[in-house]
C-alpha cells in the first residue's frame, strides 16, 4: 500500500487531496500544526476525519518534519500548507516567509535527510506572476510577484526546482490558479461572496463589501484540482506544471453569479470599500493549462456557474444548520431559567 503525508491537511486543498488519496488505496498521513480550537472540520465534511492518521508538526520546524516523515514513511509528500491569505501576507510579512517560503525549504531538507527518493509535490501559485508578462501565463512566463505571499511562493517553487537539480529528487510544482469550493476559507472573496449571498437571502445581512470587483482570475474547482497535483507524482520525470482553466472571469461577474442564483440583482447589494484595496493589486490572472493537458492528460470538469452555485448551496445548508443550532442552544438555556 502506498502512503502519504500531506502538510496542510485541514486545508481546503488538503482535505480534498486527502479523500482523493484514500479513494485511490493509500495510507493517508497529516501534518497538523498545535491548536487550541479544532481545525478538522473540512475532513469531517468530506467524512474522512477518521480515515487519516494525524501528525503533529510545523512547516517552521525541521526537526518536527523530519519526525514527520520517518513516522509516515510516505512514497509522495504534498506540501500544502502555508501562510494562505494574500491580504493577510502585507500585515505579516515575517511570518508568511517563513511558513510559506522557508518552510518548503524545511520540508525538501527533511526529505534529503530521510528518504530523497520520496516524491514530493510543491503547491506554487499563480500569484507568483503578479505583474503579468504575458496576457496568458505559461510554464515559461517570467514570474513577478506583487504581495509577501507571491514572493515567499516563489521561493519555495524555485527551492523546488534546485533540490530537483542539486539533488536528483523527484520534486514538482504545481502552479495553480484560483481555485475554490464549499470548502474554502470564509476570507477568500469568492467564500466571502456566496456566504453573503445567503445571508442577504435570508434577511440576516444587508450588503457586502468589496473592493476591486474588475480583477480578473481564472477560477477553478479545488477538487479537480487535486487531481492534477497527484499526476504529476506519476510521472517519469519530475517537471513543473501550470494547472488552470484557461478562462479568466472579473470578481464582478462572478458575484453576478451567485446573487442571480437566488434572484437578486448584485448591483443592489455590492458596495466598493477601499479598505479592501490590495497595496498592490495584481489585475488579471489568466493561466495556459496546454502543458497539464498533453502531458498529464488533466482537464478540469466543473464549470465557475456550477462552481458557485455548489458554493451557494453549500453555505445555506451550513447557514440552516447553524439557525437550527443557535435556536436550540437558546431554547435550552430558557429552559434553565
């Protein structure tokens, strides 16, 4: 049986990776950072939480990977985690270079270390681009990030790309464009979008605030995603590879989306607040998936209209449950009185 060891994994990506991994027969294993709250939400919703073995470690501590690693004894290792929020990257620079960039480092050492023969897969981004080169990025486009997050990024893809040279270790990148689902965190616009979306619907909120809603991204479905990550650890040859939809489409649009979704008309509930301003905006994300088609025989299924409204379903039916909830906590606590 194959086994795996997944950094990241209560991530959206990881917990999506993760229930792909175990559908296909491996030992799935997790690298999961101390917390006090519960993060294994996202595995439960995907109803694998008692599936995977979890491990405790942190992608800012070598020695903890590498016990990480001799414990899982993995043939592929999936470097998910990081410091994921781009926003959040000007407010801690430090920190995002270190657990998004510095933190690969961490995890290529603790491979060499251990077992160089273990396949290793490196999360890239397509913020790395930043300030477009070219209208459609490729493989080949030359990288100019334009946020601490991009640039940590394009630390560990290059770091990536040295051990694979330096080493002869089996390391890829993938280079992912935006890609989302139920399962992304609530500070992503395209989350932060379909769960107003419902609020709005239901009474419980009045407006959503945005800022630059004519950016444009090319969006994806996560889970179609993942499986793009684990092609790449089946090939011969280690390589890097652009994963995309070749189809960009502006914040605005896809708000359009979702709003007309439950009857509504965006223009009456959108409303532009600088504060959300990037200091550096990067304005149009457009990805060439060709590389990932030929060679890896990968496309994606799941269209953005299709990808929101599960979006939108998903968070009514936690918005629901959570009314449900809140009106049984308070019948309960009436009772006590």
């Amino acid at each position: 049986m194959k086994s795996a060891l997944i950094t990241g994994i209560t991530g959206q990506d990881g917990a999506y990776l993760a229930n792909l991994l175990l559908k296909k027969g491996y030992k799935v294993y997790g690298l999961i950072a101390r917390r006090s709250t519960k993060t294994t939400w996202r595995l439960e919703f995907l109803g694998i939480e008692d599936k995977v073995e979890l491990i405790e470690g942190d992608l800012t501590d070598l020695a903890s990977l590498i016990r990480a690693v001799r414990k899982a004894n993995p043939s592929e290792v999936y470097n998910l985690g990081a410091q994921s929020f781009v926003g959040t990257s000007w407010d801690q620079p430090v920190l995002t270079a270190q657990s998004t960039g510095v933190g690969v480092l961490n995890v290529l050492e603790a491979i060499r270390l251990t077992d160089p023969s273990i396949r290793f897969y490196q999360a890239s981004t397509s913020e790395m681009f930043g300030l477009i080169q070219e209208p459609m990025q490729s493989e080949t486009t030359p990288f100019y990030p334009r946020s601490p997050y991009g640039v940590a990024k394009l630390f560990g893809h290059w770091m990536t790309i040295n051990y694979r040279e330096s080493y002869n270790m089996f390391a890829c990148s993938g280079i992912l464009f935006n890609h989302e689902s139920p399962l992304r965190g609530i500070e992503f616009v395209t989350r932060k979008v379909t769960d107003a979306v419902v609020r709005i619907k239901l009474g419980m909120q009045k407006e959503l605030r945005l800022g630059n809603i004519d950016a444009k991204r090319d969006w994806g479905f996560a889970g179609d995603y993942v499986e793009a990550m684990w092609l790449m650890l089946q090939q011969d040859k280690a390589d890097d590879y652009v994963v995309a939809t070749g189809q960009t489409t502006t914040v605005r649009d896809m708000c359009k989306i979702a709003f007309d979704y439950v009857g509504l008309n965006y223009k009456d509930y959108v409303v532009i607040d600088e504060k959300f301003y990037r200091p550096a905006e990067v304005e149009v994300l457009l990805g060439n998936p060709g590389k990932a088609k030929e060679k890896l025989n990968w496309e994606p299924k799941t269209s953005l209209q299709k990808l929101i409204h599960m979006m939108v379903d998903a968070d009514l039916d936690r918005i629901r449950k959570e009314q449900v909830d809140n009106s049984y906590i308070s019948e309960a606590a009436a009772t006590r009185k």
